[in-house]
C-alpha cells in the first residue's frame, strides 16, 4: 500500500511579484520613506555621472570645432634667467613654414587703459594692452561682435579693439567709444568674441603694430605669435617652430597646444566627481539600511500572518522568497524613482548650462542593478528570520 505525499504548491513569478506587491501595499507610508534613501544615493550618482559626461561632451565638441592645429610661441629665458624675446621678424619666419596656412602675434605694451584720464593707473582691471597683427584674427579663427577688426588703414590710426572680457570690465558695449591709453584717446573700432583657445586675448585692449610703435612706445618685439597649420602637420611644424623663430637660440622659444589645456579638462572631467559619488554611495548604503530596517519590523509585525501561511501549506522557502521579493520590490521602486529624478536634475542642469544632455546608459543599467545588490542584501536576513518562524509559535503570537 503507497501512501499519496502531499507536494507543496509552486509559487510563480507572477505570483511572487503579487504576494510581495500586497505585502507592501499594506504600509504605504513606511514604504514611501524606505524607498526614498534608496531614490536619494541613485539620483545622486546617476546627476553627479550625467552631469560629469555632459561637461566632458561640452569640452569634447568645443575642441571639434576650434580644432587643435593651434600653436603659440613665446620668449623663454635665456641661459642666464633673464626674459629672451623673440625677434621682430619671428612672424615672417612662421609664414614662411611650408605647411603654416596662417599666422598672426601680439606684442605686451606698457600702457594702460582707462575710461578717462582721470582714473588711477594703477587701477588697470586686469586688461593688457598688447599691439597686433591685422592676421591675428583670422588665426585664431575669433570674430568680432561689434565693429570690425584691424586692417591696413587702421593698424596705424589710435584706435583699439576690445577682447570680450577687456569690454565688459570697461562696461564697453559699443564702438565709438573712446578710451585712455598711454596719454592720449584711443576710438573702440571692434569688440571680439570669446575666444577659449586663447584666454589672454579676452582681456586685453589690442591697437595694430605700427599704432603702438608711434603712439605707445612699443618695441616691435612679439612676446605670443599663434600659428595653424594643417592638422597632419602639427607635430612637425611644433618641432621645426624653435629653430625657425629664434635660429640663434632656439632654447630661448617655447612652443606649447592651447588645445591641449582643454583635452587635458576633457581628460579629467570626472576626476572631482570621485567625492560626490561617494556621497551618493553612502546615501545609497543609509536606504539600504533603512529598507532592512522595514523588512525587519515587518516580520515582527507579521508573525500572525507568517504563522498562518506555514499552517495552510507554504513551505519556508515560499515565506522566504515573499520576503526577498519584498526587499527587491521596494528597493526597485526606489532605484527607479531615483533614475528618473538623477535624469531629470542632469538635463536641467546640462540645458541651464547650453551643455549637452548625456545621461551614460551604463548609469542607468548600474542603478538598477545597484538596487537589485542592495535590495537582496537588505531583505536577506529578514528573509530568512521569517522563513524560521515556527507555525505554532507564530499564531500564538499577538
């Protein structure tokens, strides 16, 4: 004679998904609360993420479009510490460089500028005041926002032409302005654009070369002469620069890439954001402990229930998989809210900044799966206590 065994009842995932639902449905609150520890630290880290890889795509396309066959030259020391300069002719001598398509300099001026004579001249604003080439514009691909650049005519006429920056310190926002510059009025013919490639342009107030020889003392020496060549050529045009500007001493010349200031940014874009990931971390390990926290009174308070299951047939592991299902549940929920919200904070920011919006997909993929981690981890040992609740014990429990 066989005796018939009773077989448990299989739960499915369906199943497990409504049992651990209606678990949670019944404390909404608590639920509210757990799961926002867990939104926090992931909306932390996928903003501190998105915003890194926004600036790091802001700088990257930045670069596209200013190029990087940019070279400066400058006067180094001589042999024996004090300032070299660089020849009169150095610009002609770049030109002559076969694949150099175009070059242009500036040379540092003594003077001044001033809204009227009547100002300090100690009060400068940070502004240089630097003589130029009528083919410095065009080298450093800039443009011109109000007014026109120098040309033939005007380079020997006491007129200026204002960087960006030089401007807005001035409170100039017009030309046909006049300023005061070495003892005498200068007319504001121009106000540049921003140029990035070439910050010290920005700031300073730029009259032509032969306007600064005649009315400002200038010595005809460029201190900074800027080049572009092809972009196949950059490194050898970079290594024959030395030689050509300064034949006679050519360890006298610096040659350095504006562009690789930014590549170097682009580079480190998410070096800093090292520190705000592991606040976000630790936001995200405090939910963790939070949800555990649910889990475990949850038990405690559902003895009567866990107790009631067992007696009607569900085995420890069904009551142990309700609870992990629970746990994981709660801390998606979370993990989800917090996506949303760390996309959200990333594009607002990105378009307040004229940024790209990037959002790494691998972010969100991590998020999710940071919360499934966590979510397992937390509801493991409630899990596991409710699964070795007795029957009987648990039902006679209030």
């Amino acid at each position: 004679m066989t005796r018939n065994r009773l077989t448990p009842a299989r739960l499915g995932f369906a199943d497990v998904l409504r049992v651990g639902a209606a678990g949670l449905s019944t404390r909404p609150t608590r639920v509210i609360l757990s799961a926002l520890g867990i939104a926090i630290g992931i909306a932390t880290m996928i903003a501190v993420i998105g915003i890194s890889a926004s600036s790091r795509e802001q700088l990257l396309r930045q670069l596209d479009r200013l190029g990087t066959n940019l070279l400066t030259v400058s006067a180094g020391q001589t042999m024996f510490g004090k300032e070299a300069e660089l020849p009169t002719g150095a610009v002609a001598m770049v030109e002559r460089i076969g694949p150099v398509r175009t070059a242009g300099a500036t040379g540092a001026i003594t003077a001044t500028v001033r809204r009227t004579r009547y100002i300090p001249e100690e009060v400068t604003g940070g502004i240089a005041v630097q003589a130029a080439t009528t083919g410095l514009l065009a080298t450093l691909e800039g443009g011109v926002t109000k007014g026109a650049w120098l040309n033939a005519a005007t380079e020997r006429q006491p007129v200026v032409v204002l960087g960006a920056k030089a401007a807005e310190t001035l409170g100039i926002s017009r030309t046909g302005v006049r300023v005061w510059m070495g003892g005498r009025w200068f007319t504001v013919v121009g106000i540049l654009t921003p140029m990035p490639l070439a910050p010290e342009i920005e700031r300073s107030a730029l009259v032509g070369f032969p306007a600064g020889a005649e009315l400002l003392g200038f010595d005809g020496h460029p201190s900074t002469i800027y080049e572009r060549s092809t972009e196949e050529s950059v490194e050898g045009v970079r290594g024959v620069l030395p030689r050509t500007v300064n034949p006679e001493n050519p360890e006298e010349v610096n040659v350095s890439r504006p562009s690789d200031a930014l590549a170097a940014r682009a580079a480190a874009a998410g070096a800093f954001t090292n520190l705000l990931l592991g606040l976000g971390a630790v936001a995200l390990l405090v939910g963790g402990v939070g949800v555990a926290n649910t889990m475990v009174i949850s038990v405690l308070e559902r003895r009567s229930e866990i107790g009631l299951r067992r007696s009607l047939g569900a085995t420890r592991g069904q009551v142990r998989v309700q609870f992990l299902a629970e746990s994981l549940l709660l801390s998606v929920l979370g993990g989800v809210v917090g996506a949303v919200l760390g996309a959200l904070a990333t594009t607002g920011y990105a378009l307040s900044r004229g940024w790209p919006a990037v959002v790494p997909p691998w972010a969100l993929g991590g998020a999710i799966a940071a919360t499934l981690v966590i979510g397992t981890i937390a509801g493991l040992y409630p899990a596991m206590r409710a699964a070795r609740l007795s029957p009987t014990v648990a039902l006679t429990t209030t």
